[in-house]
C-alpha cells in the first residue's frame, strides 16, 4: 500500500479513497442493481435523496472508515465500489470490514482482494486495530474465497440468520488478528511498524 498524494491508498490495479458528492450517482446506481445487492439481505430502490442523505451520515459517523474503490487499471478515476471499516471501538480496538464492488465489469478480477487487503492494512497499520471482522452468507462462495485468501478464519455461524432472495441463509463470521495478518505479511510489509 502506498499514500496516494490525493489522499488514498494505491494498491497496483486498486485506488482506495474518500467518498465525494460526485459520487452519489454512481453510488445509487450500485445500492439500485438487484444483481450487485443479490448478496444483501434487503434490498429496496434508493432515491437521490436518500442517497445523499446516506453519504452525509457517513462522513459524520466517526465510528467508521469509508472509502471509494477505483480500478486503477481503467486510466481515468472511476468509482467500482466501496469498502469501509465499521463500528470502530478503539477501546476493544475491533471493526467490522464489508465491501461491494458495484460494478459487475469489475468482478473477478482480483479488485475486491485488492482492495479489502488495503483496508485491513490501513486497519492494522492506520487505526490501531487488534481484531477485524466480517459476515458473510454461507452462499456466497466468491466473498468466502477472497476472506479466506486474505488469512481471515471462519469463527462460527449463525445458522438460518438472514432473509437473502425469497430464502433463509446462514450467515458465517470471519475474524482476523492483527498477529495472523502480520505473520501472513512479505518481509519488506513487516519492517513498517504497527
């Protein structure tokens, strides 16, 4: 990962940076495709007003780390997706990671991997976290494969937990230390500090 000078983070095909204004079109057409929100547990249409409304809480929440995926690869900035660290306790110092990448040009691609291993290093590295976890239902076998490529371990499941597509699914949770991600890192990740 490296500080881009505009305020993100570059990865090589992945640019992670603040959600803007200008981005609230391509943000509703995401939350508003049934194919991208198939993995969601409600899904509904969003209106402009209530996409904007969405993006001003988000940057009061500061409980929370937002940001917008780019595909670097594409020349030209253009938002694929989002990815955010929620409900931050810098007490237990624990967050939970979720990611969508909005745009279906963009899947398996490698972008989404990408872009959750920036944010868990910006985790670990940036926000002091000892513990970072996530949720996903049992069916969606893309999202276990990139969570697991990641070092992220299957901690329990919560069976017949949510609602998805007209069916009851499972929901398992995955959880990684700050510890398993440093011994996972290349030697030259390791001499940066934590």
């Amino acid at each position: 990962m490296t500080d881009d000078r505009r305020g993100g983070y570059r990865g090589t095909n992945v640019r992670l940076r603040a959600l803007e204004r200008g981005d609230l079109e391509d943000l509703r057409a995401m939350v508003n495709d049934p194919e991208v929100m198939r993995f969601s547990n409600s899904y509904r249409p969003i209106s402009d007003v209530e996409q904007a409304a969405w993006l001003e809480g988000v940057v009061k929440n500061g409980s929370a780390v937002w940001f917008g995926i780019e595909d670097a690869r594409r020349g030209a900035s253009r938002l694929v997706g989002t990815c955010c660290l929620v409900d931050i306790d810098p007490i237990g110092r624990k967050a939970e990671l979720r990611v969508r990448l909005g745009d279906p040009d963009s899947w398996g691609g490698g972008l989404g991997t990408e872009a959750c291993a920036l944010l868990v290093q910006h985790g670990f590295l940036e926000v002091n976290l000892e513990r970072i976890w996530l949720r996903v239902f049992d069916h969606n076998m893309r999202a276990l494969r990139l969570y697991e490529k990641l070092g992220f371990v299957v901690e329990g499941r919560l069976r017949r937990h949510d609602w998805v597509g007209g069916d009851r699914r499972d929901t398992v949770i995955l959880g990684l230390l700050r510890e398993e991600w440093r011994g996972a890192q290349p030697k030259a990740a390791k001499k940066r500090k934590a």
